[in-house]
C-alpha cells in the first residue's frame, strides 16, 4: 500500500493540498481588516485584488510543495528497502521454420508502467494481420536498424515454412544500400531457398529498362 501511495505522489499530494487549503480558505481568509491592506484596496485596487488571489492560490500550492517534498522524501529513503525483482525468463523463442502461424518477433515485453525486468516477460509480436500495415524503422547513423531489425525480421519471414512451396512467404526487395540483397541471398540459401532469389538489375539475367 505505501509503495503504490509513494509511486503516485503526485497525485496523493495534490489531493491533500487540495483539502488542506479549503480547510484552510476557511479558517485563514484573506486579512480584509488590516490597515495596510485597505489602504493599497484605496490607492490600488488592482494591486489590492492581485494579492488577494496570490494568498488563495498559496493556500493551495504551499501545502503542495510541502506534501510533495514529503512523500519524495520518504520515496528516496524507501529505495534501498524495496523488493529487488528478479528478471523472469523468457518463453522459448519459437523457432521461424516450425511456426504455425505468421508473425515477427520484435522485442521483449516487461513492465509497461516502470523502467526495470520483469518477473513474467513476454515477447512483442506482430501477428501476421499486422505485417500488411507496413513497418517504419527509425534511428540514427549507425543505430543498429539494418542489423537488429531488417535482418531478424527478413530472417523471421523468409524462415516460416520454407519446406512448403504453397505457404512460404515471397516479396520484392527495392535496394538502396547495396549489400542488404546479398544478406536475404545468404538467408534464403540458409534455408534451402537459393533458387527463390532472382535479382532483377542492368547486370542480371533479369533487367529492366533494356531494349
């Protein structure tokens, strides 16, 4: 109970402020009375009417920061108690060849609400349904999209049911990089598919733009 009051503090300390400064806006009203403040009210209604709203708005805020600071205090000092999780293993990682269904491992599953392991990780997948949507692959120069993702992923789906000549999976590789072509070659090959790779090119028994 006390883990989940310090993971949201926020929220638990904006709602005691909130209490604590209409209990307050009661028994501590703005000081009308005091000659100083009638006088400003005097020369300098709008002055007068800009500290009446600051002392409500600090009934509130003030209470804030200091339950705040109270509970993050008590959130650091809580840290070195908490439980330790320990990362949970994986299920075992279906093997592309021997799937019953299409789909493309992307990566690991933990706790959605927190950085840090999970007891019970699962895998991230995209069902086969998901795989006609397309998928975008962002990053920087030298960010790992090409090796982490575009290889596994072509692994993945060149992989299932590569036996079966009615089933296996076929596309069009539009190449830009130069050298992702000979790495689904060697996949396919890999797999006992050697003779599904046709390269269409200037140099190649297939062309295009040739008369």
């Amino acid at each position: 109970m006390m883990r989940r009051i310090l993971a949201s503090r926020h929220f638990v300390a904006a709602t005691l402020a909130m209490l604590s400064g209409t209990a307050l806006f009661h028994l501590r009203p703005f000081p009308e009375g005091q000659l100083f403040l009638q006088v400003i009210a005097l020369r300098a209604p709008l002055a007068h009417l800009s500290f009446r709203y600051l002392y409500i708005v600090s009934l509130f805020t003030t209470p804030y920061m200091a339950y705040l600071g109270l509970l993050s205090a008590l959130y650091v000092g809580t840290l070195k108690l908490r439980h330790r999780v320990v990362a949970g293993r994986l299920p075992k990682y279906a093997d592309p060849r021997t799937r019953d269904d299409l789909f493309v491992v992307v990566g690991e599953v933990h706790d959605p609400r927190k950085p840090g392991p999970s007891e019970t990780p699962h895998w991230m997948v995209i069902p086969e349904r998901g795989l006609f949507t397309g998928i975008a692959i962002l990053g920087a120069v030298g960010s790992g999209k090409t090796s982490c993702c575009m290889y596994p992923y072509a692994e993945q789906i060149l992989a299932y049911k590569a036996d079966d000549p009615d089933r296996r999976i076929g596309g069009i590789i539009l190449e830009v990089k130069g050298d992702f072509c000979r790495k689904v070659k060697h996949i396919l090959e890999r797999h006992g598919r050697g003779d599904d790779y046709i390269e269409i090119s200037l140099d190649s028994e297939f062309r295009y733009n040739s008369r």
